[in-house]
C-alpha cells in the first residue's frame, strides 16, 4: 500500500514536534573546523560515526589541517584511520584533497557544491553535508536514514536519493530548512529506525502516513486531521 505524501499542515507539525525534542539538533561527528568536518565526512561513507571519531580523536591532536595531514602521506595516514572502513582508499583520497585545497583553495574549505564536488572522494551528500553543517547553507543530504525516514512517513516519497532530496528542499518549510538535515538523521537513527521502528516512542507518529505504524504501538485515537 503506497504511502500518501504529507499535508503542508502535516509537514509544519513534523518539524514542530521534532525542534521541541531537540532544539538545537547537531552532527554526531567530532570537528572543531570546516576542514576537520569535511574530512570526517569523507571517513564516513560506509562508517558509523563512532568508528570515525574514534579515528579522529587520535589523528586531529596530531594533524588537523590540510598542509599538516598531507604531510603525513597516504601511508602515515592509514595509521590513524586502519579501523574505518575502506581505509585504503580514503586515504588516497584525502591526501590528494589536502593537495588540491593547498594548491587551489589557499588551504580553505570551499563553499560552493561543484568546488566541493571537484574534490576526490567527495560526492553530492558529502558536499551537503558540509554545506549544510559548516557553512549553515540550506543542503539536504540523503543518507539511507533520511531516505527511510522520507518515503516511510510520506514527508519526502522519491525512488532514490535524488528524488526524496529535492522533494525535502520543495517541501521543507524555510524556518526549518537549516537544521531539518539533522533533525531527520536522528529521527531515523534513534526512532524511526529500519526494523523495529519506535513508533509507540514517537512524536511525530499522528502525522506519519506510515500505514503500518499502528502495529508498532502507534495512537489510534492521536491521528491527525489535515
């Protein structure tokens, strides 16, 4: 049974309700700097965001800027980063983006999605990311939580992740826009989870479009009008 896209007034609730949970919503990475995010993104990508802290944590003390982690080179990076997954080649390719930001950026993070995408290893969510978190631009990054979270509650309904991240920005109220990004990671990662989803937990459960919520101890009689 397809879900049926959330009503304006259903979205305007959504987002409500989920500022009032956390307010002031935030990455779960560890950085100090545009430059020490950007890198934690690009560790990442098929990471959890502890293993990359854990990484992190014992490699910003020691080299925390492009000219300083471009000294280390490939190998001596892939002694902090050897638990993440993929290591070799993220490596490889934040050494060669610690060159281009050198070389072309004046040692700054770029601030524009096509420098950002220009970088190796750094692709459109990743560039979103860093968008949306350093620089407080209106992105949306779509990572599988956030495409979950979309097609699941009817709040963003698309067949990939390009879909549901225009569908979010069209849809999205300008007043939540900055901090919806976090807002809905965590709404899937710690509630609106894949198997088991805490629907009898779950602020926002009377205007999900989910039709299944309600085995999952969503409020029969707490179901929205719009």
């Amino acid at each position: 049974m397809p879900v049926k896209n959330m009503t304006k007034k259903q979205i305007q609730t959504f987002f409500e309700r989920l500022r009032e949970q956390r307010p002031h919503p935030q990455t779960e990475l560890n950085y100090s700097s545009p430059f020490e995010l950007l890198i934690a993104v690009m560790l990442s990508a098929q990471a959890t965001d502890v293993s990359v802290n854990k990484a992190t944590d014992k490699l910003y003390p020691v080299a925390n800027t492009p000219a300083q982690i471009y000294a280390l080179g490939v190998e001596g990076l892939k002694h902090y980063i050897k638990t993440i997954g993929l290591y070799n080649a993220k490596a490889e390719n934040v050494i060669k983006t610690c060159q281009i930001l050198l070389e072309k950026h004046q040692g700054e993070v770029p601030q524009t999605r096509a420098e950002l995408e220009a970088l190796p290893g750094v692709g459109r969510k990743t560039a979103n990311v860093v968008l949306n978190t350093a620089f407080g631009q209106p992105t949306m990054a779509v990572d599988t939580h956030i495409f979950r979270v979309g097609n699941r509650t009817g709040l963003a309904v698309g067949k990939n992740v390009l879909e549901v991240e225009h569908r979010l920005i069209k849809v999205i109220p300008k007043e939540f826009i900055v901090d919806a990004h976090h807002w809905l990671i965590l709404h899937g990662r710690y509630c609106c989870i894949a198997r088991k989803p805490k629907c009898n937990e779950c602020v926002v459960s009377d205007v999900c479009n989910w039709p299944e919520r309600f085995e999952f101890g969503a409020a029969k009689n707490s179901a929205m009008k719009s």
